[in-house]
C-alpha cells in the first residue's frame, strides 16, 4: 500500500514538474518574439519622442530579462548539469582509459 502512495506522489511531483517546464517554455517563446520586435522598433524609431521611446524600449527588455532568468532559476534549479554520477562514470572512465595506456606501453 504504501509503495503505490509513493508512486503516486512521484508521478504528481513529475506532472507538477513537466507543467513548469512547459510554462517555461512559453514563456520563453513569448520573450523571443517581444525581444524581436522591441529591437525591431529600436531600429526604426524616430521623431520627437524617440529617446522616450528608447528608453522604455530597453527598461522592458531589462526588467523581462531579468524575469526569465528567475523563472529559469525556479524551473531548473534542482537540475544540475554535473551531477554525482556523471563525476563517477568520467573517473571510472578515466581509469579504464588510465589502465589501458599503461598496458600498452613496452617495458
């Protein structure tokens, strides 16, 4: 009984998991395609209120970078790229390869 309550409890704490993901992703979509047009729009603007315009331009490309790199911090923050294991099977890699270098060297 209590091994189909941990199961399930991991399935939810994957779904929970996959639904981040997928909101970040749209949100990072989303963030492309404003960054495009803003700096589409810095190219192009001109007139009387450009420096105005310029600078709303760019504190909306500041403040929305900022927020995706949290929202990637909160989505990715127990990922890690190098974990324990991988350390392991490079060392035990390394080794191997240690191993066989010296075996083949004429004594």
């Amino acid at each position: 009984m209590e091994s189909s309550n941990t199961e399930e409890q991991k399935l939810l704490k994957a779904k929970k998991y996959v639904r981040q993901l997928k909101l970040f992703y749209i949100h990072f979509a989303g963030y492309l395609v404003v960054l495009a047009l803003l700096l589409y729009n810095l190219y192009i603007v001109e007139g009387e209120y450009k420096n105005n315009i310029i600078s709303l331009n760019l504190s909306i490309l500041v403040l929305w970078t900022v927020a995706i790199v949290l929202h990637a911090w909160k989505v990715f923050k127990e990922r890690k790229v190098f974990k324990k294991s991988w350390e392991d099977k490079k060392i035990a890699s390394y080794l191997k390869k240690d191993d066989a270098e010296e075996t083949k060297i004429w004594k």
